[in-house]
C-alpha cells in the first residue's frame, strides 16, 4: 500500500469515528501545534492561555469537521496545512479575546517578544477558523510549496517557518547565518507569489 493510500485509509478511519485513527493524528502533530501555538502567544497572553488547550480545541474543530465530510486532506504535509492554518486561528481568535476592552492584558503585563512573527504561508491576523475552502486551499498551497521545493535547506526552512519560528531562530537552529536564512525565505516567498499568480 502506498503513502497516499495509507494516509487515505487513515482518512476513512477517522471519518468513521475511530478513536484509534484521531490518536494517530494527534500524536503525529500535537507536540509541533503546542510549539506553534505558545509561539504565536506572547507573554501577556500566555498568563491567561495555555497552548495545550488552544491545541486541543483546534484537533476538535478539524476531526467535527473532517468527520462530517467538511474538509478534505489528501496527504501529511496537506493535513499539517490545515492543522497549523486552524491552530494559527485559535490562537489570533484567543488574542483578540484577551485584548478587548477591559480584558485588555497588555493593561496586566507588559512586554512580549517584538518577533513572533509568523512563517512564510501563516498568517495569524486571521481570526476565525477557516471555510471549508479557505482550508483546502492552504492546504494545497502548503502541499504544493513542499512539492516545488527540493532543496534540504529550503525545505528546513519552509518547515520551521510553518511553526512560527523567526529567521534568527531558524539560524540558530540550523546553524547558519540570518541572512542566508533570509535569503531563502524570500525565495520561497517569491514561489509562493509565483503560484498564486498561476492559480489567479
């Protein structure tokens, strides 16, 4: 059986309510989301929200809506686009909840990293969970950005930037110069604008 074919099976399973097949795919992505998610939750929200609990209700929203036929994935990388694109949501949905009127946290705790900035697809200024559509196209465009990109280097990158790590974080972590770091995001970025220009 192939990747496609297996993952398809997984589907199904899941889709039929099996509690095994939603373990699968939690264990698989829940340690990268709660990195993701606490990430994207500055200091003063992270007083008030618990990454683990934004993660949890992001797995909620995707298996009621996978299992009511609301969104199709059709392999890993096209899943994690969706996972990350509905916990990027939950966290901005969070922010804005925290950050209205008296709630306000900044009022209760200052500071809070400047870059938290999100990767090369996420954009976590959205603040609802996506359509059906909006979800199956990021997905596709985070399936299809890790077809064109080949390269070891970009495709580290292009991975690291989806979990909302910063390009000097990304340096660190690969232990090569921002700059070079830099560069190859803005040339991914640029396949991006490219696909999409394709696409419109």
């Amino acid at each position: 059986m192939s990747v496609s074919e297996s993952f398809a099976v997984l589907m199904g399973r899941l889709r039929s309510g099996e509690d095994e097949a939603a373990r699968e795919v939690f264990a698989r992505f829940a340690g990268r989301l709660v990195g993701l998610a606490r990430r994207h939750l500055d200091a003063r929200l992270a007083v008030k929200v618990d990454a683990e609990d934004v993660v949890q209700s992001a797995y909620k929203s995707f298996f009621v809506r996978q299992r009511a036929g609301g969104l199709e994935v059709g392999t890993w990388d096209n899943l994690w686009g969706v996972l990350t694109m509905i916990t990027l949501r939950k966290c901005a949905d969070r922010a804005a909840y925290y950050k209205a009127g008296k709630r306000d946290v900044g009022r209760e705790v200052a500071g809070g990293p400047a870059d938290s900035g999100p990767g090369v697809v996420a954009d976590v200024a959205l603040d609802r969970e996506p359509s059906p559509d909006e979800a199956a196209v990021m997905a596709e465009t985070v399936e299809a950005l890790f077809r064109a990109v080949d390269d070891p280097d970009e495709r580290a990158i292009l991975e690291l930037s989806l979990q909302g790590f910063t390009a000097g974080e990304i340096a660190d972590q690969l232990g090569r110069a921002e700059r070079s770091v830099r560069r190859l995001r803005e040339r991914i970025r640029k396949r991006l604008e490219r696909m999409q220009g394709e696409d419109g």
